[in-house]
C-alpha cells in the first residue's frame, strides 16, 4: 500500500493562506513548489537531494553494483550531475527520463529510474546500496512506485530490462508481476 503525500500539505497551505489573509492586508504573491512523495511503511520515495550526493555514489561506485549495471567506473561527478538534473523533477504523467530516491530514515539507500515513451511505455529501473540488498526495500519500492504510476497516471505497460545473472532482480521483478518478453526484457501488462 502506498500514501501519496500532498493532501495534508493543501490542509497546511489553506490554513497559512486563511492566516495571511486575515491577519496581513497587504498580501505579496506566494509561489510554493510542491513535489510528490511516496510513502510506504518503511521508505518515501521523491526527489534526489543534494545534500545525498556522496550516499549516491558510494553504493553507484560499488563494484558489486557495477556488476549488474551499464555504467562502470562511476564518479563522484556523475552523481552530483544526476542529482543537479533530476532533483527539481515534477512528474505530472509526461513522457520523460525520471530519476527519484529511495529513502530510508531521511538516508538515501537507492534509486529508481524510468523512462515514459510518447507510447505509454514505462521502462522501469532501481539501484540499491548493497549493504541495504535481502532486506525487502526494492520489492517495497518498486511495488509502491509501480502501483502509483498505474493508478494515478493509468500507465498500463511497464518494461525492465534485467542481465542474466542478475538473479536476485529478476526474481523481483517476477514478483511484481513482470514476465519475460524477450532474454532480459520484462513486461508487465496485466492488472
């Protein structure tokens, strides 16, 4: 079960903008930037942060995590630049390449990424700290992440691409429901 954070922050900003209203009688234009969060009983999911920079490149560095992704060598300029373009993010169902954190306890332990096609296919991707794997997380994350994109933006393809020896993801990602399309292609269609 997910909770999409946002309805408690529009209770919050009626009640500033009543107290504003009321108390000031000049009022200047306020403009707030609200991002959507997803919550589940261990992690939220949403934004990079800056501040998590050093957290994503010490586990994307990581040669056990190198093993089951495109990119090798991983710096630390990479992940500042991932963060600086994607941590302003507003998803609103636009097909797009997104990247948000996966965080535990404020810590960032992971990350997911997607690609909306103008088709309506979503591709579909996480990395996680390996100190963090056989704990449950991704599952945790990809199963809210997932559920949100299909329910509220009636997205109804998802697609993974997984390496053969990347056991433990495919298992994952057969436990969400995904079955093989093609070697290492995966496709959820079916709800």
């Amino acid at each position: 079960m997910y909770c999409v954070n946002g309805s408690s922050m529009q209770i919050k900003l009626k009640q500033i903008f009543y107290d504003l209203c009321h108390n000031i009688k000049n009022i200047a234009f306020i403009v707030l930037v609200r991002y959507v969060t997803i919550t589940t009983k261990r992690l939220y999911l949403g934004n990079l942060k800056i501040e998590s920079v050093w957290e994503l490149y010490s586990y994307r560095s990581s040669p056990l995590v190198e093993k089951y992704q495109s990119w090798k060598n991983y710096s630390y300029a990479e992940a500042f630049d991932l963060i600086v373009r994607m941590k302003d993010q507003d998803f609103h169902g636009q097909p797009g390449i997104y990247q948000w954190g996966i965080y535990l306890n404020q810590k960032l332990i992971g990350d997911i990424f997607w690609e909306l096609e103008h088709n309506g296919v979503c591709w579909v991707g996480y990395t996680l700290n390996p100190n963090e794997w056989h704990k449950g997380y991704a599952y945790e994350a990809m199963q809210a992440f997932i559920n949100y994109l299909h329910n509220v933006y009636r997205i109804q393809v998802f697609m993974a691409y997984i390496l053969d020896e990347n056991a433990s993801s495919k298992h994952l990602i057969h436990k969400l429901g995904f079955s093989m399309l093609y070697p290492q292609v995966y496709i959820k269609n079916t709800w």
